[in-house]
C-alpha cells in the first residue's frame, strides 16, 4: 500500500554527505530494528527543502518493503478529508482509517493551521495511534508554535506529550536542495 506518495525517493537517493545534519548510521538503525512495529515515532524538523519529506518517503518505502502498510498524508490534505468526514458522519470510518496502517506519515505539518475541531481530530489519531503505530511528522514549526498551530496550547501539549514518549527527533538544517539545484544550474545567481 503506497497511498498517494507525493513523489517515490529512496534511502539510497539521498545524499547524506551533503545533508550533514542527519545521520545516516541514526537513520539506518532506526530502520534496520523495524522502529515502526513498537508504535516509536520520528519527527522529522527542519525548514522548507532540507530534504524532510523524501527521509520520511524512504522510510515508510522501507517499511512497506518490510511487509508493512504505510499512508502518507499532507496535512493540509487531512484537515480537509478530516472536515469531509465529520459532514457526513463518517468520522469512526476516517479514524479507523489512519489508526490502521504500521506507519502513518503526516507531512508539512504548520504549513496549514488547524481548526479547533480538527485539532480535536488529530489528537484522537494521535492517542489512537500511541503505543500502537508508528507516526512520521515532518514540519517546518519549533514545538513552541504548535499551539498556534493547532489553536490550542493544551491539545498541543497533549499531542506532544504522546508523539514524543516513544520517539526519535531529528532537527534538520541547511539550505534549500531545491535552491542548491537552481543555483547550479544557473537559474538563481
Ligand atoms: P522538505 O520536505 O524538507 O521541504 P524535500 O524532501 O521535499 O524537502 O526535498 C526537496 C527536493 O530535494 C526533493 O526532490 C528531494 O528529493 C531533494 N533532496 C533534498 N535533500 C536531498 C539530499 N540530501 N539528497 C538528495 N536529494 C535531496
Ligand atoms: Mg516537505
């Protein structure tokens, strides 16, 4: 199950010796003890190009590739099939959905702000999912803006507190890829 991969990136596609910020021993072990089957989370932080969004691609690629299932979902995207669900009654469905797959990938979260009943959402995957499966977060946003980001400082906390009991945290830094490759090739001087 590949469900809606924005784009398909492998571990070995990605270059660590310019990406010095991660390690790539810390991400092979994580992969190698199947991290993702004892309901550990990576979160996955960094600004816009750092390459976020392809470790995550990779790694629930490697779980797949291990047998397991694996749904990706930007976040933007869940706050609309989230609002979609609730019109029409469908939300045991929708939770059910994402409590399901080993891994659940939620991508560029911050980018888009939550309502408060959609934070509401998230927080019951998140304790849906605590000890059980695995979460992979990307964001562009420090911990300390996530209750304006969810709208809420107690649901934050709360999210947070779950997301990071079992969990491994990798803070991204580094120019833009997207920016490097432009300058090559000249199009950005
Ligand atoms: P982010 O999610 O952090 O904004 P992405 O993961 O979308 O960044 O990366 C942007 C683009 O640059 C993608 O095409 C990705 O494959 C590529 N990229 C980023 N970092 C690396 C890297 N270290 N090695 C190879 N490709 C990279
Ligand atoms: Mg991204």
């Amino acid at each position: 199950q590949k469900a809606k991969f924005p784009f398909v990136k492998s571990l070995t596609e990605f270059d660590f010796t310019i990406q010095t910020s991660v390690s790539e021993k810390r991400i092979r072990d994580l992969v190698m003890r199947s991290f993702y089957r004892d309901g550990h989370n990576l979160l996955l932080l960094g600004p816009p190009g750092v390459g976020k969004t392809h470790l995550a691609i990779a790694i629930a690629l490697e779980a797949i590739d291990q047998g397991e299932t694996a749904l990706f979902i930007r976040s933007d995207d869940f706050i609309e099939a989230a609002k979609e669900a609730t019109d029409r009654y469908q939300m045991k469905k929708f939770l059910r959905q994402y409590a399901k797959p080993t891994v659940l990938v939620m991508d560029e979260l911050g980018y888009a702000p939550f309502d408060a009943a959609t934070a509401q959402i998230l927080f019951q995957v998140v304790s849906k999912r605590y000890e059980e499966g695995s979460i992979i977060i990307t964001s562009n946003k420090s911990y300390s803006e996530w209750g304006d980001m969810l709208g809420s400082s107690v649901l934050a906390t709360a999210i947070l507190d779950r997301l990071l009991h079992h969990s491994s945290v990798f803070n991204i830094r580094g120019d833009s890829y997207r920016l490097k490759e432009k300058i090559q090739a000249g199009v950005v001087p």
